[in-house]
C-alpha cells in the first residue's frame, strides 16, 4: 500500500459514519472488535476503545489507544514497518478508540515460522520497536498478507520512558543498522521539533516526557555506531511468544 492509498484508508476510516461491530477477537488482553465501515461490506477494521483497555501498572489506563496512533504515525515518518492506517474516532460504539484497517492475512503465519522473508524487513522492526520502546513484541503480532508482505500490529504498550522492550526478534543482537535504516533515524529525528506535523501530533498523544525518550532513542540510533541491543534477561523474550 503507497503513501496515496494510506491516505485515503485514514480518511475513509476517520469519515464514514457508520461503525458496526460484527464481534470481539478473543485472543486479545483488552476489547478489541472487529467491524465494518460505511456502506462498504468489503471495509473493515480493528476497533480499540480506551474504556476496554484493562488496567496496567505501568501503563496509564486510558492511553493505549493513543499509543497504537503514535507507533503508526511514527512508522510512517520512517518508511517502515507496515502499520495499517490507524486513526482515533471519537464517534464509536464504545467511545473514544484507536480504529485500525483490517488486513487480510494467512492463518498461522507469522514471525517464527516466515523464513522467506527478506531479513531487511525483520531489521526494520527490531529498529522499530527499539525505537518506540516496545514491551509487547510477539511473533502473533507480525503477519503476512497473500502477496508476501509483513504488518506489524499490537503497539498500545510502547513509548514508556523506562526500558521496556520485550521482544521475539533478537537475530540482530550486537549487530550495526543499516546506514539506510539509520538515515531514515536522523530524517524522522528532525520531524519530531515543534512546529512539525510528527512532532506536533505525539505531543498530543503522549506525555512529554515520553516525547523526549523518544528523542534520545532517536538521537542514539541514528549515531553511526550504533548496534541493535542485547537481551538482558529472561524478561526480554515476552511470554507467550505467539
């Protein structure tokens, strides 16, 4: 999906009227729904109100949603990875929420069992989720679509300003990113200034605090030495890992 047609998944998911819910995804720790857009049979989408968002003790209650809004727009300052289109409505069902297109993806396929897919594109993600200081990457949360492309979804707890990532996607342990990767770093580094569309956006979103985390995780990757982390302990890998 180009930049054009994101944009036009934004508007149509922040536009059409009607949202109704068709059932809730069971596997999922807070309500998530699935639903159907408009008068488009074909048109559905993840819904994610912040009243079904189950209470954490390191995540504010009531800020998931906005955490899932500020890893797609971040992924879409970078050029990667694949997030669907994701907006918040204010207008839903259960209130306010993250409402996220629905990707049609193969059973049963995901992180730990995608050999073919391009190392690059796993590269990506681990950057990413450093980046955004995932607590929550499992191998569930990454899918492929029929034509072989890899969609990260799952990011409501992400941006805490203490170290919290958690991840299945160790291969790059110690290893240097790309310069290409570290290059997109420094460009969405810049974006994040006040007065700038990204940077105006997750001042929003998040807690300042938790802005200028993400500026120094920025800062420190886009440095030309930088190496992807180690796991520190058992606690890294989350449990499970589907």
């Amino acid at each position: 999906m180009d930049p054009a047609r994101f944009s036009e998944a934004e508007s149509r998911l922040r536009e059409l009227p009607e949202i109704e819910l068709l059932g809730v995804l069971r596997r999922s720790s807070n309500y998530t729904f699935l639903a159907r857009l408009g008068p488009t049979p074909e048109l559905l989408a993840v819904y994610k109100p912040a009243a079904g968002e189950s209470p954490l003790w390191d995540f504010p209650t009531g800020t998931l949603y906005r955490r899932e809004m500020a890893s797609y727009l971040l992924a879409r300052e970078l050029g990667w990875p694949r997030i669907p289109p994701t907006v918040i409505r204010e207008s839903a069902p259960h209130g306010v929420g993250a409402l996220q297109l629905f990707i049609e993806t193969e059973v049963d396929r995901h992180y730990l069992n995608s050999p073919d897919v391009p190392e690059a594109t796993w590269q990506e993600v681990a950057l990413f989720d450093v980046l955004a200081n995932n607590a929550d990457r499992k191998a569930g949360h990454c899918l492929a679509d029929a034509e072989g492309r890899v969609w990260v979804i799952d990011h409501g707890l992400t941006f805490h300003v203490e170290d919290k990532l958690r991840t299945v996607i160790w291969d790059f342990a110690g290893r240097t990113a790309p310069r290409r990767l570290r290059q997109d770093v420094a460009r969405t580094l810049a974006a994040l200034d006040p007065g700038c569309p990204l940077g105006d956006a997750l001042r929003e979103l998040l807690a300042a605090r938790e802005v200028r985390a993400l500026r120094r995780r920025l800062e420190a990757a886009a440095q030309p030495g930088w190496r992807y982390p180690e796991p520190g302990s058992a606690w890294s890998v989350p449990w499970p890992p589907v």
